[in-house]
C-alpha cells in the first residue's frame, strides 16, 4: 500500500529530491533507432512500427475521410463529446480574446489578432507624440500534431483538449497521430472526436515512430511546427531526442494527482479523486497531504473501499505501492509548502477555504476547488486542457492552451527624426562589441547639419 510520512519525524525534502522524468538508456538506444529509421524510410517505416506495436494486418497508417464521417457513437457518447468539445472551445476562446486584449490592437476585419502595440511598457508619456512602433505580432503557428494515447485505453477526450485550442489559435493544419487497436482500426469515439474537432489529418501511428513522423515529415505525414499531446515513455524520450527540430508542450512523465484534505474534507470524495488519476497505469502516482493522521487513515480506509472489486484495481495498487505518498503535514501552510514542491499535474484543494489556500499554491498544473469539483471534471469537461506539467514540471510549465498555438514577432519602427537622437547609443555599443559595420549601419543614416 501507500507509503506514509509524518512531517514532524520524516525529511519530506529528501523523499520528493529524486521527482523528476526518469530515463535509462535502452529506451534512449531504442527510441534513438526508430527515429532514425522514420528519417530514412518514411512511410515504410512507420508502417513496419504500426504492425509491430498495434496492428499486425494494418494495410493503411492514413486514417481515411470515410472512417471519420462514417463513425457511429451512441447518443450518450456524441452528446458527452459534443459537451466537452463546446466548454473546451468556449474556454479557449475566451482565452484568446483574453491575449488579444493585451494591449492596443490594430486589427482587419477579422477578429483575429494582428499586432499589439505598446508605445512603452515603462513609460507611456516618453512616446506620446511619436510615430515610431514599439509592439508584437501574435500568430498561430502553421501546423501542429497532436499526440492521441491508445493501447490499453481510448481517450477521445485528449483529441479535444489538445485540438480544439489549436483550432481557436488559428492554426492552418492540425495532424492527429494515435495508435490503432489490434484490429486496425480506431474506436469510434475517437473518429467522432476527430470530426468535432475538426483535424485535417489522422494517421494510424503511435509511439516514438509517431513523434518522429510530425517533427521529421514522410510521404504521407506532413512536417509540423509543433507537437503537443501526452505519451509514454517512448513518446516522451522522442520528444527529448527531437527537441530543436520541432516545437514541443513539454517533456513529461507519468501522471500525477496531489489531494490536500484538511480535517473537514470528505472522506469518500478525497480518495476518490486520489485514485482518478491512479487509474492509467501503474506508474502513475497520487499525492495525500493531510493535517492530521486521523484525517489521513481515515482518507486511506475510504481508498481501500473503494479499490476493492474495481475493475483496474490491480494497477491502482501498483500505482500507490510505486511512487505515491501519503504525507502529514503540521499545519495548512506547511502542507502548501509540500504541495509546491510535489508541483503535482493536478491538485485537489479539499479544505474549508480553497480560495484562500490556493493563493499560497504556486506549484500545480491545474487546481480544483473545493469537494465539489472531481478530477475527472477537470479530465473530461471543465473546459482548460488536460494536458498538463508532470512530474515536477509545473514549476515552470504551464497546461496546453491558445498560447501553445501562437508565436509574438516583435515590430518595430523608427521615423527618420526619431533615429537621430538613437545613433550616438548604436555607435557607442557597435564599438564596446567590436562591430564596425553595427555602427554604421546607424552612422550611414545620420542627418548632417547644414552649413
């Protein structure tokens, strides 16, 4: 079972040292191979790696026009993928109007973002009259894959939380790559989702050879400028290997869940949030804070009900036998600090003011509130991708959102009296830097007195 810490006798510091993405060189070596193998045989090569890994009998890797208008799906599916593709899209949008707010816009008559300009950000008075311009340019990036998990499960959801704000970022080209069953083709809730969401393309790939096949090109699998989308350790490792060639969400781990419970929490509601996200795979783990070893045994009984007879039981207890913990902290703020160092993927604040605590939280990927807010609300509906920071990464990484899609190019102009009084400062760092020709290109505009 979980393995528990007391905060007054235990060093917390040195149980979380070792939080980060765990690598070893056979997935390196093989990883390193298959992705040579994608550059030199293209299509060939992702075919041979499909029929390996998923579908001995694949004929295809496309994912063709028919499969995805042709998909059937009960009328409680659609109706749930058709609720989550609207509050993911809904929330995403108001996202991006959020960025094109930023500052002064000037825009066509699309609504969508052109440049934003600042005279200054220090100093709004110093340019007040002037015609120079000092501003951004935010633009969608052209292409985009989006990695689907497959094997052991189906996640439509992840086509739509990875997607969907591409979609709204105004991306041109949206490439899906997700492993087939053993049967060559993929279920029909992921189809459907693929036709909500509006991919361009759908290939019948997955693992490293997939990551290889969007950040490198084949014959059927154009090149993308970014790749976003959660993956196991393969996928992950191909991303490592590809960084530079491509732009990535992030280099992440295995999933994660923290449950901060303090001693009014629910019981029943906190240990089902803990094992939510326990249920993927069995190097997943679940984080539980607490303020009292009361509290904690209690959350811990609750968990132990309901695992027993669960249909993923034994990953469940693999998962919380593995890298989980279970942690009793001194106080509410000392549990924060816990928390941030944890920097979990998602993190459940089950206390009396979630509010408030929250504002301490600098460390978590995405942040419920309160009893009534499950994981698996976050997961599937909410609306803010799910694709989030693990391991550790939410120290510095942020969920997959519009900002994901979008690039700033600066813009910049100066008039010919503006440049006069700048050369002196252009001249004067050419020459500290050692640049002759920087200095010129500023000396050759200067205006001469006239005589």
């Amino acid at each position: 079972m979980i393995k528990i810490l007391d905060s007054t006798v235990d060093d917390i510091s040195a149980a979380l040292r070792g939080r980060t993405v765990q690598r070893d060189d056979e997935t390196e070596s093989v990883v390193k191979a298959i992705i040579d193998d994608v550059r030199q045989r293209g299509d060939a090569a992702l075919l041979d790696s499909a029929r390996k890994f998923d579908a001995p009998n694949l004929q295809s890797i496309l994912v063709s026009e028919d499969e995805i208008a042709n998909a059937v799906v009960d009328d409680r599916t659609i109706a749930a993928l058709r609720t989550a593709m609207e509050r993911v899209k809904a929330f995403h949008e108001a996202q991006y109007e959020c960025v094109s707010m930023a500052g002064y816009c000037q825009t066509g008559p699309s609504r969508r973002l052109d440049v934003i300009v600042w005279n200054t950000a220090f100093n709004p008075e110093a340019f007040e009259n002037s015609e120079s311009t000092l501003g951004q340019r935010w633009i969608p990036v052209e292409s985009s894959g989006v990695y689907v998990p497959g094997g052991n499960a189906t996640y439509p959801s992840s086509v739509l939380m990875n997607a969907v704000p591409a979609t709204v970022a105004g991306v041109d080209r949206i490439s899906v790559t997700t492993p087939s069953g053993h049967n060559g083709s993929l279920h029909p809730a992921v189809l459907t989702a693929l036709r909500l969401a509006g991919v361009d393309k759908a290939f019948k790939i997955g693992g490293a050879a997939a990551i290889a096949a969007l950040a490198l090109g084949t014959e059927s699998v154009p090149r993308v400028d970014k790749i976003v989308g959660p993956g196991n350790r393969f996928v992950n490792e191909a991303k490592r290997q590809l960084w530079g060639q491509v732009g990535l969400d992030g280099y992440a781990g295995p999933s994660e869940v923290c449950v901060l419970a303090d001693d009014e929490a629910n019981e029943e509601f906190a240990a089902a949030d803990l094992l939510t996200q326990v249920e993927h795979a069995p190097d997943n783990a679940g984080f539980l804070v607490c303020l009292s070893r009361g509290k904690l045994d209690a959350i811990l009984a609750a968990v132990e009900r309901q695992l027993k007879g669960a249909p993923r039981e034994d990953t469940m207890r693999k998962a919380l036998a593995g890298a989980s913990l279970a942690i009793v902290a001194r106080d509410l703020d000392e549990a924060v600090d816990i928390v941030n160092a944890i920097a979990p993927e998602h993190l459940t604040l089950a206390v009396v003011d979630p509010e408030k605590a929250m504002k301490k939280v600098r460390n978590a990927g995405c942040i419920l509130l309160g009893e009534y807010t499950p994981e698996s609300a976050g997961d599937y509906c909410l609306g803010p991708s799910h694709t989030l920071p693990t391991s550790g990464a939410a120290r510095w990484q942020s969920p997959v959102n519009v900002l994901d899609f979008l690039k700033v190019q600066s813009v910049v102009r100066l008039t010919r009296e503006e440049l006069q009084p700048l050369i002196p400062t252009i001249e004067a760092l050419a020459e500290v830097e050692g640049f002759p020709a920087h200095g010129f290109g500023a000396t050759v505009r200067r205006e001469r007195k006239k005589e």
